[in-house]
C-alpha cells in the first residue's frame, strides 16, 4: 500500500490532468492511509499545482485528515504550507468547525489567521459558534471570533453585532 501511495502521489504532478485527477480520486478513497504522506506533500511540495491536488484530496478524504493538519499547522511555520492546510480544512466544511475553534486557543498570532480564513472559507456553517464564540470565549478567543465574523462580510458582521448587542443586555 505505501509503494502505491507514493506513485500516486507521484501522478499529482504528471503533466496529464488526467492522471492528476484520477491519482486524486484514488487516494481519496484510501482515506487516512494516505493522510500523513500527503501532508507530507503540503510541506514539501516542488510545485503550487502538486500541493493544491495534496489539498484538494486532504479536503476530500474529510474527517480522517483534519487533526493531523491541524497539529502539523502547529508545529510547522511555513506559510505555504499553512496555506494549503488552510484551504484543505476550509474546503472539508461543517465537520471542520469546531476542531478549527479550538486551534483558535494557541498562542501564535499567524496560525490563528489561517485558521481564521479556513472559516471564512467553510463560510455559513461556522457562522452560529463564531457568533458564540464572540460572546462566550475568553479575550483572544472572543477577538478571534469577532475577526473572523466581520471577515465573513454581511451576514457575519450581522451576527457579530447581534452577539455584541446580547453581550450588552446581560
């Protein structure tokens, strides 16, 4: 099973779409056998083009992945790579959400923001514990909330003035 992981992964930077595409499908369906080998992938990437396959199959494979990127975007400062994290825990939607929340608690100031923008990109889903978040969590977690909220643009800034106008009437 390794040896196919690594040929397929391999296939994500063939020249053939074709390849690429179905090197996806198939280590999508393998799920988190190939979890660790294609963050692997985000970090050390030779092209934008292989890492955004890595992503794309990350978000795709779903749930399996979502831990191991988070922890990874702890210990790893690249921002390429916390890019693509990003984008693959911002694509997996609902089920990303509160694993995403609670990463807001570390103390880096950078990794807080691609975390941000992972829920920005999940978009309505995290919008209802955002808003709780906003009046519930301590500073930094009610700052991360409130940011992310008014990043959203309408509808996010609506429900970041209703947590604060609740906030108020306590």
């Amino acid at each position: 099973m390794e040896d196919e992981i690594t040929e397929l992964i391999g296939a994500l930077s063939s020249p053939d779409v074709d390849k690429r595409h179905g090197a996806e499908d198939r280590l999508a369906a393998m799920g988190e056998e190939a979890v660790l080998p294609l963050i692997e992938v985000l970090m050390e990437g030779d092209t934008d083009d292989t890492r955004w396959y890595a992503a794309r199959t990350l978000a795709r494979i779903g749930e399996p992945a979502i831990k191991p990127l988070i922890l990874t975007m702890v210990v790893e400062d690249d921002r390429q790579f916390r890019r693509y994290a990003g984008a693959a825990l911002g694509s997996m939607g609902e089920i990303a959400v509160a694993p995403l929340i609670e990463a807001f608690g570390t103390a880096d100031r950078e990794l807080r923001g691609f975390i941000s923008l992972a829920l920005c990109r999940i978009g309505a889903p995290a919008r209802a514990s955002l808003k709780k978040l906003a009046k519930e969590g301590d500073e930094i977690m009610q700052s991360c909330a409130s940011l992310t909220l008014w990043k959203m643009g309408e509808e996010g800034i609506d429900d970041l003035v209703e947590a604060l106008d609740e906030d108020d009437t306590r």
